[in-house]
C-alpha cells in the first residue's frame, strides 16, 4: 500500500485519468472528490464488500441442489442418434 500525506485542495493522480482530490477535513472525516472516466466503478468500501457478498451468495448452490439439476438434465435429454 502507498501512503500518502496531502493537505486540502491537493490531488493524488492514478494514471492518466483518475485524480482524486483532498476536498476537506472536518471533525476526523476526510471528503474527497475523484475524477475518473465513467466507465470505471467508484464504490466505498462497505458498498464494495456488500455486493460481492451479495455475489457469493447469489453464485452458492448447495450440492442437493446440483444433485436435483442434473438429475432433471438427466432426464429431459433428448434422445440423439449415436455416431
């Protein structure tokens, strides 16, 4: 990890396109601005671990269930002529 020092109105830059600004300090709680192209996903951190959470989850199927699917695959093949 790079640790920076910067003071209010100063910028950090990630590449070409990324800046991200030190907009002010009040009471323990730094706000920061970050430019960046649109098609880069900005997320706090909480946020981020949320959604890939909520990603694991939505992916997880509990081997009964693999089980149950591929006895239904099973049984809905259509009988192909053999080569």
């Amino acid at each position: 990890m790079l640790v920076i020092s910067r003071k209010v109105d100063q910028s950090i830059r990630i590449g070409d396109n990324i800046e991200i600004k030190i907009i002010g300090i009040e009471k323990g709680k730094v706000k920061i601005g970050i430019t960046a192209p649109s098609d880069i996903p900005i997320y706090r951190e909480e946020l981020y671990q949320s959604l890939v959470e909520g990603n694991r989850s939505s992916v997880f199927v509990s081997p009964d269930r693999v089980q149950n699917f591929k006895k239904i695959f099973a049984e809905s093949k259509p009988n192909l002529p053999r080569k």
